[in-house]
C-alpha cells in the first residue's frame, strides 16, 4: 500500500525500530478505541488513556467519598441502612417527594433546601415520617408511614439515613 509504510492503518500507532509506538493523537483518543484490523475487531486501551482514566476515577472517587461521608458524619445519623432506604424511598416516597427530593406535590418538602426539613432534630423527622405531619399552611398533610402501613421502625429509620445521605443535612 503506497503511503503506509511504517504505519499500521486504522490503529493510531505506527512501527519504528522493530517497536510499536502510539501516534500523539492516539494518546489523546478516547479510552478504548475500537478499530478495524482486517477481518476482526480489536480493542486497545491505549497508556495515555489509562493514565489519564486512573487519575480521573481516583480523584472523583475521593471527592464522592468524602461528600458522602461528611454528609452522614455532620448529620450525625448512623441507625439506618442506606441501601435499604434507597428501596424503600424509590418503591414509597419518591412519588410526593420526587427523584430529585424537591417535591411534585403540594405540601411535599424541598429535602434539598438550606434549613429545610432535614435540618430538623432526628427524632422529630422519624416521627413525621412514622405519624405523618402536615406543615402549617400546607394543604396536604404525609400520611402515617408514607402511605405504607407495612413499613417497620427500621425501614423508617433506613429511609431517614438515606434522606440525608442522599440530600445532606438540610444545612
């Protein structure tokens, strides 16, 4: 082929020495770049790319570690199962309080506001949540366990870990 000597087409590397090199726009490519090498597929996580992913997932994994756990250690909560409460919220909260913790309905509280709902005392919350409340001026009130007559004391103190490990401490 005329004009490819030296290189091998399609991959981003080329051959000097009897060594394979990458080209410097492979190193920038993305992490896994998937090519045509005559009739099979091959896929080359290049060292630039490694490098570079390493770098980027240790330090995002830190700063999710430590938002996460500043969020749990300053609200000073620990009774719960988060993952449980994950469940729980998704399958009975989620429908007033919505994904996002902002509330669709009316009376439903903002978990995300500063000096919010989650702000309050542990005990009150796990007991709005256990009886229902309704804030003064809202028109509707939370049911008893959120509508769910199953759920026990644990689940309910599940729920308010994953409240705040999720939306923080309301601060």
């Amino acid at each position: 082929m005329r004009g490819t000597k030296g290189r091998n087409p399609g991959t981003g590397t080329y051959r000097r020495g009897g060594r394979e090199k990458e080209r410097a726009d492979a190193r920038r490519a993305p992490i896994l770049d998937i090519f045509k090498c005559g009739k099979t597929s091959e896929m080359r996580l290049t060292y630039g790319a490694l490098r570079k992913t390493a770098g980027a997932v240790a330090v995002s994994a830190a700063l999710g570690l430590a938002a996460s756990n500043s969020a749990m250690a300053d609200c000073g909560f620990t009774g719960g199962n988060v993952a449980n409460g994950d469940k729980i919220f998704h399958e009975t909260c989620v429908t007033c309080h919505g994904e996002d913790g902002h509330g669709v309905i009316p009376g439903a509280p903002d978990f995300t506001k500063k000096g919010g709902v989650l702000s309050k005392p542990h005990a009150v919350m796990i007991e709005h949540i256990k009886n229902g409340f309704q804030a003064p001026g809202n028109p509707m009130a939370m049911p008893p366990k959120g509508g769910n007559p199953d759920l026990t004391d644990q689940d309910i103190k599940d729920v308010h870990q994953y409240l705040h490990h999720r939306f923080g401490c309301g601060k």
